[in-house]
C-alpha cells in the first residue's frame, strides 16, 4: 500500500515538473516559506517558554 502511494507521488510530481515546472517551483517556495515561518515561530515560542520557566 505505502508502496503505491509513493508511486503514484513520484509519478504526479514527476508529470507536474515535466508539464509546469515555474508551477512546481512557485508551490515549493511558498511550502518552503511556510515551513521555515512554522519552525521559526515554534523556536520563538520555546524560547519565551523556556524563559518564563
């Protein structure tokens, strides 16, 4: 089943880099932005955790 699914991934991702690769770009740099803003703000919460402690 895991198998499959990451199959049919690989083959959409694959399919959308061939077909609209400034697309697939454009959604890994907002995802990426995301990420980074989501890990930056739980650091910062931590931190002021950590420091209230």
């Amino acid at each position: 089943m895991n198998k499959g699914v990451l199959a049919v991934l690989v083959v959409f991702f694959g399919f959308w880099m061939f077909t609209d690769p400034h697309g697939l770009a454009d959604f890994t740099q907002a995802t990426g932005d995301s990420v980074g803003g989501w890990g930056q703000q739980l650091f910062s919460s931590l931190i002021e955790f950590l420091g209230d402690l």
